[in-house]
C-alpha cells in the first residue's frame, strides 16, 4: 500500500462579521423594558448590510439600538471610506461652495458655524473626524484639540494639518480638568456606547462658566416618520442612541449642565439620500424605483422648506 499526499482546502472564513454583542440597559435612566420601535439595515458603502433594531424606554422613553456591538468590534463597521473619517478636501477648506449656496439659494446650517469668542479660547472637538472645523477654528485663533477614535483620521490631522489631535475617547489622560473653555459634539455623541459618563466627563474637563455645543439627528422629526427604516438619521449600527429632544435635555440636566433652548436644524440632502434609500429597498422594477425616487425627492426636500420640517437638533449647555 502507498501513501499519497493530498492537498487540504484552507477552511473557508465565516460569513460577514464575528459580532460582539451586547444588550444594554437604558443609558439614561438604567430601565429594563422596552419596546421594539423599528429595525434597519447597515447601509453605508463598504458596510455589511446586517440589521439592527431600536427599541424605547417605557420608563423614560429614550430610543438606543439594542442589542449593539460592543466596543470591542464596533469598530468593524466604520469602513475605510467613512466620510467622516476622511480629510476636508481642496473645495471644503477653501469652503466657496458653501457660501455660494448659502447666499443664492438657502440659509446657512447652525452646525460647525465659527462660535463666538469664549474665556481663553480653548477648543475641544469631540469626534474631530478629518477635522476640517479644526482647521476653521485654529485660523480664527483658537487653540484647537481634536479627538477621535479613528487612528488614521488622527495622523492625517497631524501630519497634513498640523494640529493637536488625540487618539480615544473621554476620559482621556492627556486631557486635564478645566483645561477647555468650549467643546463641541458635531454628531459625534449618538455614536458613544455611555453617553452619561462622555457628558460627566465633558462637564470635569471645561472651565467654569464653560460652554458645551451638541448636535445629534431628532428621531422625534417628520422625516423619521416619513421614511422609517430608511431614515438617513438612524446610520445602523454606528448610532447607538436616538435621541429626542427632551431625552438630550434630561440627559444634559442629569450630567450637571445648564441646558439652553434647543434649535432645530435641517438637511435637505438627508432627505434626499432617504428617498434614495426608501426606493431603493422597494420590490419594484428598476424604472419603477428611479420614477419613485426623483419625485419622492423633489417632494421631500421642497416639503422641507415650505414647513421647516428638521431632522437635526443642535443644544448649548453650560457648565
């Protein structure tokens, strides 16, 4: 009898990706019942098309994505090709096509505009991202540091804008108490797995008198209702809470803050892009679906404008 070698296939990798997860109690109020409010799937380019549900507090009301990745593998699910992850380009610096639409065609958006002058002028931005308000603000003469969890977006910061920008999450120890006097959330807060301790945290590192600036989508808007689970707002699973306007106001209160009036804002192009997403899911021929999205589209947006319907909120909370 002879022995003859064989080759051995290389075990095939599971399918999409190994998954974490966890189920959280409410992150404001510690609840343990709630009800399923709507599921959706991943959609960003690059991304694994898994769904997600959110569900909502029956004691306090507050909606977060349950179950949820852990800290360990959410990271997973923001691709290389994250836009928020990459660097302002040519045209966002020298920021012209924003004006130009600004003043022909619509008012400018409350978010990232350049804040007013506040103590010493020392800046956090929470969720910096490709720090493109870095920049804005280093040129009107703030001292400027940025955080992010994303290396790469870190280094870039660095490296092509030379500014002072962290790698992590709050606490951080390079970061000592009081040491700010304004940091800003631009829709970074609803991404964080314990937005209370973030807050707490905001709250021990500014000054007296110090300014918090948040920005996060409303899930209690008419788009949401509109669209469902193709609201460009819930972003599965890189959401991780869904906040209303009197769940963002109670958490604030809850952390120490002084919580000011809450503004609405809107974002035309997020409408847009959920019509796209709303066609797209729907079990109709491709022309069917073109038809339903331009006009679903021109409706939405125009709808916007005519009745200020918003899908963003932005808050001021001082220490």
């Amino acid at each position: 009898m002879s022995f003859f070698p064989r080759d051995l296939a290389a075990p095939a990798e599971p399918a999409g990706p190994l998954v974490e997860w966890e189920e959280p109690d409410c992150l404001l109020c510690g609840g343990h019942t709630w009800s399923p409010l709507v599921e959706a799937p991943d959609t960003t380019a690059g991304g694994t098309g898994l769904w997600f549900a959110v569900v909502q507090c029956h004691d306090c009301g507050l909606c977060f994505t349950n179950p949820r990745p852990n800290t360990n593998t959410i990271g997973q699910f923001y691709p290389a090709i994250y836009r928020p992850h990459r660097a302002p380009t040519p045209e966002e610096r020298v920021n012209w096509r924003p004006r130009f639409r600004t003043r022909y065609w619509r008012s400018p958006r409350k978010e990232r505009q350049i804040l007013p002058w506040h103590g010493q002028g020392r800046l956090l931005d929470f969720g910096c991202g490709g720090g493109s308000f870095l920049e804005r603000m280093h040129r009107q003469g703030w001292q400027v540091t940025g955080l992010d969890v994303s290396t790469t977006a870190i280094q870039r910061v660095r490296l092509e804008l030379g500014l002072r920008a962290l790698v992590g999450t709050l606490p951080h120890p390079s970061l000592e108490p009081g040491s700010f006097d304004v940091i800003t959330m631009w829709h970074s807060l609803e991404h964080v797995h314990h937005p209370a301790e973030i807050l707490q945290e905001a709250y021990r590192l500014l000054a007296p008198g110090g300014k918090l600036v948040i920005a996060v989508p409303n899930i209690d808007s008419m788009p949401f209702r509109w669209f469902g689970h193709a609201w460009y707002g819930l972003d599965l699973p890189r959401h991780l809470i869904h906040f209303a306007p009197w769940t963002l106001h109670l958490m604030l209160q809850r952390t120490g803050f002084r919580v000011g009036p809450i503004e609405m804002v809107r974002h035309s192009d997020w409408l847009r892009y959920s019509a796209r997403l709303a066609c797209q899911s729907a079990p109709k021929p491709h022309w069917h679906r073109w038809i339903k999205l331009k006009l679903i589209s021109r409706l939405a947006t125009w709808y916007s404008y005519l009745t200020q319907q918003t899908d963003c909120m932005m808050v001021t909370a001082e220490r």
